[in-house]
C-alpha cells in the first residue's frame, strides 16, 4: 500500500507525464495500484529498436520517493531479459545512488539512454543489431497478444501501432493551444488529431 507521501508524489507524476511527456516514452499508473505502472518506449528512429513498442512495469516502494523503484521490460527486445528486473542506476539494485528529485519520467528517460547503449548488466543481453531489428518489427503483434499490454493501453492495441503523445518530434500541440492554431492554419492540422485524447 502507498505512503501519502507516494501516493500524492506519483498522482502529481501522473498528471506531469499526461502534460509534458518526454520524447519516445509513456505511462500510466495500474488503475489498482498507483504503485504499479506500466510504461511504453518507442525505438527511436536513429536505433537498432526504431519501430519497436516495448512494454514494461515500474514497480514502486511504499516509500518513494525515497526509495527507487524495480524496473522490469516485458516486451522482448533483445536488450533486456524480458521480464526480469533490470539493474542500472535508477533502479532499486542502487538505493545508495537514488535521487528522491528523480521522476517516472526521468527514470524512463534514463532506461531508454540505459538501452541505447551497450553497458550489461543484470537483466541484459547481448544481441546483433539485426535481431533487435527483427524483435522492433514484431514487437506490436507481440504486445497485443499480451492481456497486460491490452488492459494497460487499450488505446494502442490497434492494427498499427499509434504514436505515443511525444515521440521526439517538434511540439504537436496542447489542448490548450489547439484552437489558435487550428484558427491559424487550418490546413496544417495533422488528419485525426481532433480525435486525440
């Protein structure tokens, strides 16, 4: 069961992430537990995982902020054991280094520089570039066939997968600002971004 101190902390992370996501990563709290949240990293497109959608959980102590949370990737990818806590310095195999400041969304930030780079560790794997190409591409057809995947992101579970709201792209838009610039340039808005969330 969360602190108050959790709880107020990850609803605030919450609503920071559906504000301002960072580039090529989202997530959302279980709707049962808020110390359960399962996140989502797009391969950036310059990366051996461009195209890939990968699915994990974030597994949060009672006690943060001040205590790092278990870090798990559950979609293969052939840099991480699938399913099996990853150890880096924003995880909970270093609670010496942990930094209360830190966020879901710089933990997430920091696991997707962690899987650009070639540092192993425990819950890596070592793999050609080819195979994680090769994971990238049916890294969506795998996630739809998981019921974990499907009740976290329903939104996703299309036949393509859908961008994530930032995926390191120039800025699409607030609500806030939609009107403005739809009033602007009304044949620049994107085709179905009215239908976003």
């Amino acid at each position: 069961m969360a602190s108050k101190a959790a709880q107020k902390r990850l609803t605030k992370e919450y609503i920071n992430m559906q504000r301002e996501p960072p580039p090529f990563v989202w997530a959302v709290p279980d709707e049962k537990n808020i110390l359960i949240w399962n996140y989502l990293i797009r391969g950036p497109p310059d990366s051996p995982f461009a195209g890939g959608m990968y699915h994990g959980v974030l597994l949060f102590p009672s006690e943060y902020p001040f205590r790092p949370p278990g870090i798990k990737m559950l979609t293969p990818s052939g840099r991480f054991q699938p399913d099996k806590k990853i150890c880096f310095s924003m995880s909970d195999f270093h609670p010496g280094s942990w930094n209360p400041a830190w966020s879901v969304a710089t933990i997430l930030t920091g696991l997707l520089s962690f899987m650009l780079s070639d540092e192993m560790t425990t819950g890596s794997v070592t793999s050609p570039d080819s195979h994680k190409r090769s994971l990238a591409a049916r890294s969506h057809a795998w996630n739809l066939g998981q019921p974990r995947y499907r009740d976290a992101f329903p939104e996703y579970c299309g036949p393509t997968p859908r961008d994530l709201p930032n995926m390191g792209e120039k800025e699409r838009g607030k609500p806030d600002d939609a009107k403005p610039a739809a009033a602007a340039t009304p044949a620049t808005a994107a085709p179905g971004s009215t239908s976003q969330p």
